[in-house]
C-alpha cells in the first residue's frame, strides 16, 4: 500500500493515523510513504511505516524527476494507494505508482484534476481531517478506525540525547509549558507580545515556559517573547524536527497556532492549548480530549495565506484567555502526573 501526504509538518502528523491504521488492520502489509522533504524525518519516525519515499519540493513541476519517481515506484508494485492531500501533484504520484486500486477524494475535498487520477472516489462526512482521511477506508471494508487512533510518531535516540542537558538544565526541574510563536501563514500569527504575557503569567505560578522556534525569523520572536517576559521564558536549542519532538516530549502544556509544532506536541500525547483564527479549530485542531482550542473569530478571505496578511482573527484571542486555559489544563496535569504519550 502507498500514502501520498507529501506536505506540510502539521497535515503528514495528523496523517499518521491513517498510517496506523492501515498496519493496524493489517499487520503485514507493506507501507510506502511518498513525502517532500521538509516533513521526511517525522514520516520516517512513524512505526506504521516501512519506507519513506522523500521527493524535492516542485518535483510535479520537472519531467526528469517525475519520471526518476515512476521508475522507483514501480519496484513497489503496489496494489492500493491513499490520496488524503487530494492535489494535482498528490494525484499524479498516485497514478505514477501505478496501484490498481487509487482511493482519493471526491470534490470538494479534492481539488485541480486528482479526482481524474484515483479509481475511487470518496465523499467524506466528518468535519474533522483525522476522522476524514480515515474514510479513505471505507472503501476497503474498514470502519472501527475511530475506536483507537494513534500517531505512532517515534523519538530516535539520538534525538533525546541531543536535547537531554538542555531540559536537565536547574530552571527546568519543576517542568515548563513550550510556546512556539511560528505559523506558516502570517494570518495564523497571535501576536508576540500576548506570548511574552502568558509567560509572566505562568511564571507567577512557578512555570518557566520554553520558546521553540524554526528559522531566522521565528527566532527573532523567541528572543523577543524572552526579553519581554524579562526572562519568564528561555529559548530553545536550534532544533532538527526529531529534536523538536523529543523537547516537546517533555513539556507539561504547548501553547500556540496551527502549525507543524502544534500537531506534533498533540502526537506526542502533550495537552495543548490551540489557537486558530486563519483555518478552523474544529477541523485541524489537536484531536481528541486533553486540549483547549481557542477560536473567537475565523478568517476565510483569499488572501488570508498572503504574505503579511492581516492577522485580525487572531488578534481577537486574549491574552487572559489563553492564560486561563493553561491554568486549567496544568491544574489537570500537575507535575506529578505522567502525561500519557503516543507510541
């Protein structure tokens, strides 16, 4: 069997599922996943999953790669593939792999021409996209996936080893809440300052909390939330994804917007307080009970995955607000208590 979720960090996690419960329902069936580079090391962690197959970013766009990536999938002789990104370039690798059986969306969750590359089509009826890419399923006789949903996100190793004296360190003993301030839209931004003052606020209660960052520009918020909390918050190490999770791993509470981090620290089995405002809460926040997802506004204009878009939506989420969902989620996970983490 084949999966094609090729991006970004945040949809390949809340794709892993599926993943699951494809090896799940049947243990001894081969599973390829086809994925871009940037979420590779997460799907390659992921224990429902023999081989990761990594294609650049724009490899739909270039004849020489895409017929390198018929050649290798063509050594799979696959019989079923998966299509949950239902996308053009999502569709083509399916219909390059060459299964007998494609199962994708029908529109609207598909969209371009990948309805034209699947076999099957399938009309979802769940709002939320764990639930929906699980129908892909159906097709194949399987419907008890919604009794046990798991991730199965791994953290090698060499991950832990790398993050161990950092969370060792004396200002971490009595646990922390991580924050990460990145969004891959600028309309998914809650702004910085209101961070900086959820840490003053979990410092009062004896809670350091931990700035993750990704990239120059994230880590020009980080080392803003930490000068403005007047050091309630410490940055994190620069990070591999693998690092990422292990820190998060670790943490009592993640607090932040839909991103890659978010979704992981949800994997992990971390409570997380979710803010949204550019994309709905109902339908990508971390699934399951545990979570606080915080939504006063939703923001479906066009340009909302513009560069400097305006982040109004967000705007409207109060600071006050997010510090009481910590305060209930951390009271319902004291130090003490051992959070229960996927496999």
């Amino acid at each position: 069997m084949l999966i094609v979720r090729l991006s970004a960090v945040g949809d390949c996690v809340q794709t892993m599922p599926l993943a699951c419960a494809v090896r799940d329902a049947w243990p001894d069936v081969h599973l390829t996943w086809v994925v871009e580079k940037g979420a590779a090391p997460l799907v390659a962690n992921c224990d429902a999953v023999d081989r990761a197959i990594v294609v650049p970013k724009g490899f739909a766009t270039s004849p020489r790669l895409l017929l390198a990536l018929r050649r290798e999938l063509c050594r799979g002789s696959y019989d079923v593939s998966l299509d949950p990104q239902g996308l053009t370039k999502s569709g083509l690798v399916a219909w390059l792999s060459g299964a007998k059986r494609r199962i994708g969306f029908a529109p609207p969750q598909a969209r371009e021409i990948n309805p034209w590359c699947q076999t099957e089509l399938v009309t979802s009826h769940t709002r939320h996209r764990i639930t929906q890419y699980l129908e892909l399923l159906r097709p194949l006789g399987l419907s008890t996936w919604t009794n046990n949903i798991r991730y199965g996100l791994n953290v090698p190793s060499d991950a832990e080893n790398a993050i161990a004296d950092f969370v060792a360190q004396p200002a971490l003993r009595g646990g922390f809440v991580a924050i990460n301030p990145g969004a891959g839209w600028d309309s998914k931004r809650w702004p910085v300052d209101r961070f900086a003052e959820v840490a003053l606020d979990l410092a009062a209660h004896g809670i350091k909390s931990v700035v993750t960052w990704g990239g120059r520009e994230e880590e020009g918020w980080a080392k803003t939330i930490v000068e403005q909390s007047r050091g309630a918050a410490i940055p994190a190490p620069s990070t591999s994804l693998p690092e990422l999770a292990a820190l998060l791993k670790h943490a009592r509470l993640f607090v932040g917007s839909d991103t890659g981090s978010l979704h992981m620290a949800a994997a992990l089995g971390v409570p997380c307080v979710a803010l949204f405002g550019a994309s709905s809460g109902v339908a990508c926040g971390p699934f399951g009970s545990g979570h606080m997802i915080l939504q006063e506004a939703q923001d479906e204009s066009p340009g909302r995955k513009r560069k400097d878009a305006d982040n109004w939506a967000m705007q409207k989420i109060a600071a006050n607000s997010v510090c009481a969902a910590c305060d209930r989620l951390l009271r319902a996970t004291p130090p003490s208590t051992t959070v229960a983490r996927a496999a």
